[in-house]
C-alpha cells in the first residue's frame, strides 16, 4: 500500500512516496519543488515511480496551486490515483480544534498538531505542546493534555520582516547578518531583531500553556527556517523536519481504519 504525502506551503511543494502508509517506512522517494516548477513533476520527478495507492496532502497556497498538482498527479503515466486534501474537522486523529471556525484554521498548522502529538504519545503520556512552524510565516500553537488545540499566535518569518522593513524605511536595504547579543550593525540588528521576535513569541505562549496546564509543555519544532531559531530558544525543543508528513500519515491510518477510503 503505497502512500503519496504532499505538503504545499507558500514557496515550495514536498513530497514523499512511502512504501507502505506507516511512518517508520522506508521513502521509495521524495523531493521538493518550488511553486513556479510544479508542472514539471509528472513528466520529471513523479514519472517511472510506483503508482500510489493513496494520496493525501495539505495545502496553505490556495486552490489554483492545488488544482495545479491535481493535473500532474492526473498525468502521470501509470497513476491512477484520487488526490485527497486535509481540511481540517472539529476532531481528527485524538486532536481536537479549538479554533472559531474549524475548517478556516490552516491545514498545515492542524496537520503539525496531529503530527506532533502522536511524537509525544509514542514516548510516554501525554503533555502539553506548544508546536511552532517556522516558514514564510511562524505560527505558534499551543495543545493541552486532552489533545485541544487551545489557539495559537500568526507573525510574519524572517524574509517579510526584512521586506517590510525595507518597503517601509528609507535607505535600508542591507545584505541579512547574524544574530547578536548585542547587535553593533544594521544587518545584524536586522536578524537578531527578527529572531528575538519569534523566540518572544514561543516563550509567551509557552508561559500561558504552563499556567493553564500546570505542567512543564514539550516544545516542537518543524519548517524549513526551523533551523536558524534553534540558537536563540529559551526553552528546550525538538526539531522535526517531517512532521507535516508525519501528521498526514496519522490522519490517514485513522481515516483508513474508520472507512475504506480515505
């Protein structure tokens, strides 16, 4: 039972095609791509693989990008396989959304959630989370014991902050710098101030989760800028490069196990 997962973010499109729906399998295959090279996957990256058994993806670029890759899942010669996408329920996968209206939350942050918590239970009880995705935009999200979403915080990564500043203040146009203590150039007060502003914004959250839990959060962390926080956290964390991944083959097992399709 081949198994197709499919994250598409603001910038780029990930994939992997696993050999069998488990998250221990061996990937038969994987890559990434950029929005702007996505008709290219079934003539380039997806052809000659094993057809996929199932499909399933989560998308935040909109339903343009989403029908784009629905046209290369189409053409690839061999597939015959129907494209599933997450939208997110008021409960899936033990996780429960908190959010005002469930189904507008974004796929990708309720997708880590799922991904996430099944980490923690696999290696003991359960905790609190506060699950953090560091791309084009971070999201901060904060879980309880019982696995409810309880809400989470959106701020812009660190390109749209540079960009803003740089549309917004005359003359400031600097090559990126590092994170400093004390930053001594504009470049590098650039960066710090950015960094500093999502590490800000996870320890917030993480103080209001240990309030309302009573009880020390597990911190995680997944995204592609994930990386350049990992210096600069007041708190422990573990980074997960596959927890989109991971969260989708959670949802599917739990979809397949309730019904014959996904």
């Amino acid at each position: 039972m081949t198994f197709l997962a499919i994250d598409v973010g603001n910038t780029r499109l990930k994939w992997v095609l696993y050999e069998t729906l488990d998250r221990k399998a061996p990937a038969l295959a994987q890559g990434a791509e950029f929005l702007d090279h996505i008709e290219r996957l079934a003539d380039d990256r997806w052809a000659g693989l094993p057809p996929p058994s199932h499909m399933l993806g989560c998308v935040v670029a909109g339903d343009a990008v989403k029908r784009r890759v629905q046209e290369q899942l189409d053409q690839v010669q061999g597939w015959n396989v129907t494209p599933h996408w997450v939208v997110p329920r008021l409960e899936e996968a033990g996780v429960i959304n908190g959010y005002d209206y469930p189904s507008r939350l974004g796929a990708d942050r309720w997708v880590a959630m799922i991904g996430a918590r099944r980490h923690v239970l696999e290696r003991g009880a359960a905790r609190p989370m506060v699950v953090v995705m560091v791309g084009t935009a971070v999201t901060v999200d904060a879980i309880d014991t019982d696995g409810k979403f309880l809400g989470g915080l959106i701020l812009p990564g660190h390109g749209i902050m540079l960009r803003s500043l740089e549309t917004g203040t005359a003359g400031l146009h600097v090559p990126t710098g590092e994170v400093r203590l004390f930053p001594t150039n504009t470049s590098d007060a650039l960066t710090s101030g950015g960094t500093y502003a999502i590490a800000g914004a996870v320890e917030r959250m993480y103080q209001h989760l240990l309030v309302h839990c009573g009880m020390e959060p597990v911190c995680i962390m997944a995204g592609g800028a994930g990386w350049k926080m990992a210096p600069s956290m007041t708190r422990p964390f573990e980074l997960i490069d596959n927890l989109i991944f991971d969260g989708l083959i959670e949802i599917a097992q739990c979809r397949i196990a309730a019904q014959p399709v996904i």
